[in-house]
C-alpha cells in the first residue's frame, strides 16, 4: 500500500504522469497535500465518498485520511497532477511565527478531501511550481520549503477557515472501534495503522478488538472481506478480478484459494450456483 508521505530526504512537491491506461490503489494520507490536476481524471474514494477531479480542479487531501484512488488518463492522452506536502514541523513553524490558533475544533469538515474552488492566484502558483519537478532536477529543500510557505499563504488568504484543519496537531482520538472497522474493513493496511487511526496503541487495539468481534483482527478481516466479495459477486454481478483489490487482498490467486476454503466453490462459479 502506498502512502501520501515524506522523510526528511524526498522531495516536498510531486508530479504524476501517465499515459495509456489507469492506475488503481490506495493511500494513507500522514500529511496534508495540495493538489491541481492538470490532465485525465482523479477518483477519490475515503469509504463514505467518492470525489471525481478533471483537469483545472484542487483540492486538499487531508492528513491522516485512508483512500482509494483511481487516476485516468485522457483518452489519447494523460494523467497529469502537481502536489506539494504540507508536513506538520512546516505548519507547526508557520503557525507559530504568525500567531495561528485554531478554534478548538478538529477540522472545518469530516471529508478527508477538500475540494477548492479554482483561483488565478493557485493556478499561478501550480505553473511556479514546473521547475521544481521537470527533467527530475534536484531542488534544494530549502527553496522547496519556500514554495510550501507561499501555498499555505494562499490557502490561508482565499479559505481562511482551514486554519482549523492545517493547524489541528492533535492525534487520532479513541473513537468507536467496531464502526470504524465496518467502514474502512477494505483497506489494505497493517494492524499498526488500525490502531493509530482509532486512537489506540497495538496492544490495545488487539485487546479491544477481540472483546468486540470475539475474533483475532486477521481472522476478522478475512471473513468480513469475503462477505463483502460474496454479496457483490452473487447480488451485483461483479467478478472476482473487479474486486479483489477494492476489498484489500493482494493478490487474485490468494482471493480465490481463500474464498473457495470459506464457500466451497471458487468465486468464478458463484454466479452458476445462484
């Protein structure tokens, strides 16, 4: 599973291209990123939503956020897309150096991602930005750094309100455990990520998680997986190759194996049984 996340050494501004055919996945977002698309199609889907971005829009992706994307070329075309990485050591000195406080509330919006309405003033600065990622030149981080500082200003200047999101430094908070689960059940991430997001270390996750489901995470995952992959194949006619990465298995050959273990017959042959 990749991730919407910078060490000290990568670059703090992306470019994404790519021709000919779509590229699916699925993320976690650790820091803040703003985005322009510049060509072909973005979906973004956080579980309860899926956001469609077409050539012109922004938007800002939310720190600590699971999604699944999908990028789409255009026909006889591109994906295109620029991004730069708002990390929390930037926003906690941008914050501080120009007496920033939020309101107490954690974030202006639940939505992991934050469509923003096209501005002369974002596009010209996604345009500032080509130097910085064509022809793979080096950029010293201190210039990039630069370049992080004038979007923040921008961002601050046309949505002043998302100084609650930006300048929100709290942690995941312990929050409900088994419906969280339900929702983001899909999502192909290890045990320890779980965990962070619902506000929990490992151990108590684990702990929490067998008193409520009466079964080991791993186990619990498998068969909510399966459930999902059996109702969607027989009640919606999809197909085993649709889905097995939509509902977090890594691979079609393990899908199919474990769900013949679980049901008796191989997905493929679902359809013929019903």
């Amino acid at each position: 599973m990749a991730e919407f996340k910078k060490d000290h050494s990568s670059p703090l501004i992306a470019y994404s291209c790519y021709f000919s055919r779509n590229r699916e996945g699925e993320q976690f977002a650790s820091e803040h990123v703003f985005s322009y698309q510049i060509e072909g199609t973005l979906t973004i889907n956080n579980g309860n939503k899926a956001h469609i971005f077409k050539a012109g829009d922004f938007r800002l992706i939310k720190r600590n956020q699971l999604v699944k994307f999908n990028k789409e070329p255009l026909e006889g075309g591109s994906f295109k897309a620029i991004s730069i990485y708002l990390d929390q050591a930037t926003l906690r000195s941008f914050a501080m150096e120009n007496g920033y406080q939020t309101e107490g509330v954690r974030g202006l919006t639940q939505d992991s991602v934050i469509p923003l309405e096209p501005n002369p003033l974002f596009t010209g600065f996604m345009d500032s930005l080509w130097p910085y990622v064509q022809h793979n030149q080096l950029v010293d981080a201190s210039l990039q750094n630069l370049k992080q500082r004038e979007a923040l200003m921008l961002l601050l200047r046309l949505r002043p309100e998302l100084k609650d999101v930006l300048f929100d430094f709290n942690e995941p908070g312990k929050i409900d455990l088994e419906a969280f689960m339900n929702k983001n059940f899909h999502f192909n991430v290890q045990l320890k990520r779980f965990a962070y997001l619902t506000g929990r270390s490992l151990a108590t996750f684990k702990r929490d998680f067998e008193r409520i489901f009466h079964l080991s995470p791993s186990k619990w995952l498998q068969q909510r997986r399966l459930q999902e992959a059996h109702y969607l194949i027989k009640e919606k006619g999809r197909t085993a190759s649709d889905i097995y990465l939509e509902l977090g298995f890594e691979d079609l050959s393990h899908f199919s194996f474990v769900f013949k273990k679980q049901y008796g017959i191989p997905p493929s042959r679902l359809s013929t049984y019903t």
